[in-house]
C-alpha cells in the first residue's frame, strides 16, 4: 500500500481491462463458493461460540452465583488466551499451510466447549472448570478464524477477488453476531448451560466442510528460514508501520466498543427493562443485524478502490461515536436502541476495509503473521470491552457512554490521519 492520496482518472484500455478482470472475477468465485461457503462457517463457529453466551450472563451469575465482573470474565478468558497464540498461529500457517492449522484448532475448541458444558451440567462448583473450558476454546479460536483472512488472501490472485469475499467473511462473522444472541437465548431456555454443549457440533460441521471443500494453493517455495522471515516482518513493518498499527489500532477499539455495547444492552435489558430470554435475544440482534447488513454492502462497494476503504472506515467510526454519545441525553429503550443501531452500522462498514487493506497491504509469504497481529487487536477488543463496562456500570451510565464514544473519535482521528492510502486507478 502507498502512502499518498492521489486521484486519477482510468484510461480507456485500462476500463476494458477491467471489464475483462470483473468477468474472470466471476468465474473464480462462482468455481470456490463451495470453499467460501466452508471459510465463511468458520468465523460463524467462532462468533457462536462466544457470543451466544451474552444474553445469558445475568442467568450465568446467579445460577453459579457470581459477580458480574466474574461474569464477564467468562467472555474475556476466551479472548485473553487467544491474543497471546494468534500471532503464533499466524506463523506456523505461513510455514506449514492454513488447513493444517485451521482443522485442529477447531477441534481444540470444540474440545474447550464440551469441557465447560460438561462442568456446568455436572459440578456444584463448576465456574474455575468453565473457565478453563473457555480458555481451551480461546486456544483453538487463535489457529481458526485469523487464518482464514490469509487464506482467502492465497486463494484469489485478484484484488477484487480478495475484497468482495473478505466482505463475506466478514458479513457471516457478524451475520453470526445476530444469530448469536437470539438462538443463545433459544437454547437456554431448554437448559441454561446448552450453548456451552451445542458448540463442539458447529465445530465438528466446519472441520468436514474444511476437509472436503477446501483445497489450500500449492506452494512451489520453501518455508523461509526463521531469521529470514523475522527480518521480513521487521522490514514490512519499518516500512508500512504507521498504516499497520493504526489498523491494528482501530480493529481493537471497534471490537471493545462492539463488545461492551452488547455486554450493557444483556444487563440494562433484563435489570432495567424487564427483557428476558428470547425476547432479549431479539433485541440484542437488532444493532447486530444492522452491523451485518452494512458490512456485506461494504464488502460489495469497496472493491479495491483504497481510498474508498479509508473514507468508509472514518466516516463509519465517526458516525458509530457521534450515536453512542447521544445517549447521554436518554437511554429510553427505543431511542437507545436506534443509537446502537447506528453504531452498528458505523462499525459494520468499517471491518470489511480495515480487512481488505491489511490483506492486500502485505506480501503473502509474510501475510499470516500481519492479519495474526491484527486478529490479536481485535481480541484485545472483545477481551477488554465487558469488564470495563462492568467496572463502568457501578459508577454512571454517562461514563460508559463517555469512555464508549472517545474511543471511537480517537479511532476515527486515527484513520483519518494514519491510513493514507493512493487511489486505484
């Protein structure tokens, strides 16, 4: 990626080259939809996984009668675990290939789900052993969904190609976002521990779909020796430092923003409105559905026009902080719920170019150790988000909305300044 802003108009060769590129665009998606379809399942796996969980925390607190930052730390072991492991992930599957990191990740994580299931079910002091279950899916979580942003980036040589179905991979992670709390809340109505069990079955459909409809690009390189390859990562970031970290940046804040709104939105409805259960998982999924919708049309428009990709994100960050610090003003249910679903939109669109730049921006050989960084941020995020708004909480609503929408002006400034990438011709 360059470094600066330059408009240009496109001469006619080169609108009918494009022409030429956009039909053989096409044709490769349309041949890989059974293997997009199998990488898409993944980050829905993963998104179940943890956030099918959200709306029944308040139930989690006192059925194992805990506080609500042990609680949240429920959600945040998960994470925590991940961050350290993804940029390991991210090496080995530049070294020995995506699938053979991605297929037993995922069945470590089912492992961690069947684990916390079965303390729920069976332990009278099952909160440690739940946490170690959650900490073993927060293991196979690092070598699952970060490795599939590199492998979509190896499967497609063009750039379009590469846009267009990070955007589906991006919409059917939070595609599983909206799902997440409406069938959480569904199945803990039968049995409150249920999604910790249904988990390792998601799990289990994803390792098959990887196994028969996915075939990674043969490589004719050697894996490059350790050295090598650090001074690699070392020089792209010397080199393309100032866009990488704010990306990184940027992903993380959006994820803690995204993160400790839905953490609020499953207390504040059930404390302060009543909403329980199903009807809880409805509401939750109403940002969360709006944050799906705009990422899949994000992921549609961008395509590789960069500078795009930057206005988008700034504009989405800005709008996202400007809705959150309107609530300071009221928090009556449905007036709150429109500002989040503006927000929801806000980040929705942003992800898809904050994807996009980051894997185009980087040389494939050194591709899955950037993105693992970038994956890390992100969990940064959803590890950091509920604690703080459980810490928040017991001070004021207002400061949530404070701390919530200065992050996110600060993210947007960032972009703003940090990413300045040159226009596609």
């Amino acid at each position: 990626m360059d470094h600066i802003e330059q408009l240009s108009k496109s001469p006619p060769a080169a609108k009918k080259k494009r022409t030429k590129a956009g039909n053989k665009r096409s044709d490769e998606i349309s041949k890989q939809k059974w293997a997009i379809l199998s990488l898409s399942s993944i980050p829905l796996v993963m998104t179940l996984g943890n956030s099918m969980l959200i709306p029944i925390l308040p139930s989690m607190e006192k059925k194992l009668d805990i506080s609500s930052l042990q609680t949240s730390m429920i959600i945040t072991v998960y994470s925590v675990v991940a961050i350290f492991l993804i940029p390991i992930a991210g090496y080995l599957s530049d070294h020995i290939g995506r699938k053979k990191v991605i297929i037993p990740s995922l069945i470590i994580a089912g492992i961690g789900g069947l684990i916390s299931g079965w303390a729920a079910w069976k332990l009278d002091n099952a909160y440690w052993v739940i946490l170690a279950g959650r900490a073993l899916q927060g293991v196979g979580a690092a070598g699952a969904f970060p490795i599939v942003l590199p492998l979509v980036g190896d499967m497609f040589k063009n750039e379009d190609d590469v846009s267009v179905c990070l955007g589906l991979i991006e919409t059917s992670n939070t595609f599983g976002k909206v799902l997440s709390p409406i069938f959480g809340a569904f199945l803990a109505g039968f049995i409150w521990f249920l999604p910790f069990l249904s988990f390792p079955v998601f799990c289990a459909v994803s390792i098959v779909m990887m196994i028969f409809l996915v075939k990674s690009p043969k490589s004719s390189q050697k894996p490059v020796p350790f050295r090598d390859f650090f001074n690699g990562v070392k020089k792209t970031f010397s080199e393309k430092g100032r866009w990488l970290y704010a990306i990184f940046f940027i992903g993380g804040i959006l994820m803690l923003v995204l993160f400790g709104i839905l953490f609020y939105l499953s207390e504040i409805f059930e404390k302060e409105y009543g909403i329980k259960d199903m009807k809880k998982g409805f509401f939750l999924a109403l940002p969360l559905g709006a944050l799906c919708l705009s990422s899949f049309i994000g992921g549609k428009i961008i395509k590789k026009n960069k500078v795009l990709m930057k206005w988008l994100t700034f504009g989405g960050i800005l709008a996202a902080a400007l809705s959150i610090g309107a609530l300071w003003f009221s928090i009556k249910l449905w007036y709150m719920i429109t500002m989040f679903l503006i927000s929801g939109i806000g980040i929705g669109i942003g992800l898809p170019c904050l994807d996009t730049l980051i894997t185009d921006g980087v040389e494939k050989k050194e591709r899955g150790t950037i993105t693992s960084f970038y994956a890390s941020m992100r969990f940064i995020g959803v590890a950091a988000g509920p604690p703080i708004i459980a810490m928040l909480m017991k001070v004021s609503n207002q400061w949530i909305f404070i701390v919530m929408s200065s992050l996110s002006i600060l993210a947007a400034i960032v972009a703003l300044f940090a990413i300045k990438p040159k226009a596609q011709g």
